[in-house]
C-alpha cells in the first residue's frame, strides 16, 4: 500500500511517497541495502559538523536481540514486532571537541533520520518512527552510555498488505494523511505573521 500526499504545491515524488506504515512483510532487509541507508543518514547535515547521531540495529539476524528490542516498545506499538528491523535512534548530547551541550543534537539526528527514511523509500523499504517505547529500558537493553538519550524507535521493512493488520490498524492505516497549511507554520518576518503566498 501507498499514500502519496495531496500537496499544495510541487515536491519532489520522493518525498510524497514517504510515510509511515504499519504492515510489515517478514522479508528480511539484506545488510548492503542497510549500509545504503545508514550511508545516506551519514551525509545529513549537523552543527560544527558534529554527527550526534548513533543508531542500534537489531533484526532477524539475531533473533534474542530482536525479542529484547521488541520489550522497549509501548503496548500501541505491538504492530512494530512484525517488522523484520528494529532501531534506535541515539543523540549524543556533548560535542565531542569541548564536551559542552549539543543543543542541537536532537535537531540534526532528526535531519539524519530522514535522509535514511527518504533513501529506504528510493529503495523500496518503508520506516516508522515512534516515540511510543520505554527510554530507560531501551538505555538498559541497547547499553547506552551516559551523556547520550534514545531519541526514537524505527521499525524499518518491506511493506505488506493491509490484511496483516487488526482491524483497527487497518482504519488508522487508511485515514487520509494532513497537514496543516503553510501558513499556519511558516511566518514572514515576526512569528505569528503568515507568509504571503503572492508579493
């Protein structure tokens, strides 16, 4: 299944084509097609060029590690042990050239999160974030040293057919995508100013 957006204005069909579901195909994800997309996460942008981003993959590769990634999940998120891949995303929260805050570490993991979700879609592979999932079990599970924060859940796989999902999923799965206009989130000049769409 395929939700392409109905944009206001044209964007790259890359872009349109990325979104998040929730069926799975157990099809394993092959590590050359894994080193692509951690390969495009590498070239995201970052502050002082920094890379705060860290990644924990699990899947079936290594069943045991997969079965403890799937205990950080939220109950919500049950539909995501299905997925042949899970990760997490990590924040290093200090630059590593004077250990001061990062106040941007979150920011640029985000930015590199996409590039890895924009190129899974060039490669025929969905992601889904969540931030439904328990931190400190994750820090527990993955070993996350101090000084970095689990930032999100990726369930990362090959899409399936709507009727692998409950009913319910299903629903959620077919409610048409929205975003609000941009003129309710970009401003000219003063927050709070829309911008024109015409000078």
């Amino acid at each position: 299944m395929e939700k392409p957006v109905p944009v206001a204005h044209p964007i790259e069909p890359l872009l349109q084509r990325r979104w998040s579901p929730r069926a799975f195909a157990p099809k394993p994800v092959e590590r050359q097609v894994l080193l692509r997309l951690f390969e495009a996460a590498r070239w995201a942008p970052s502050s002082y060029n920094e890379q705060p981003w860290r990644y924990i993959v699990v899947s079936h590769e290594n069943p045991e590690w997969l079965k403890e990634a799937h205990s950080v999940l939220s109950p919500g998120n049950a539909w995501a042990t299905r997925a042949p891949v899970l990760i997490c995303s990590v924040a290093q929260l200090t630059f590593a050239r004077n250990n001061k805050p990062n106040r941007h570490a979150f920011h640029d993991v985000g930015a590199a999160s996409e590039n890895f979700l924009l190129q899974a879609v060039a490669l025929g592979l969905f992601g889904h974030q969540m931030a439904g999932f328990d931190v400190e079990k994750a820090r527990a599970v993955f070993h996350i040293p101090e000084g970095c924060e689990p930032v999100a859940m990726i369930a990362l796989g090959y899409p399936a057919a709507l009727e692998t999902l409950t009913e319910e999923q299903r629903a959620r799965e077919q409610l048409p995508r929205v975003r609000r206009p941009i003129e309710e989130s970009v401003f000219d000049g003063r927050f709070g100013t829309p911008l024109e769409r015409t000078t």
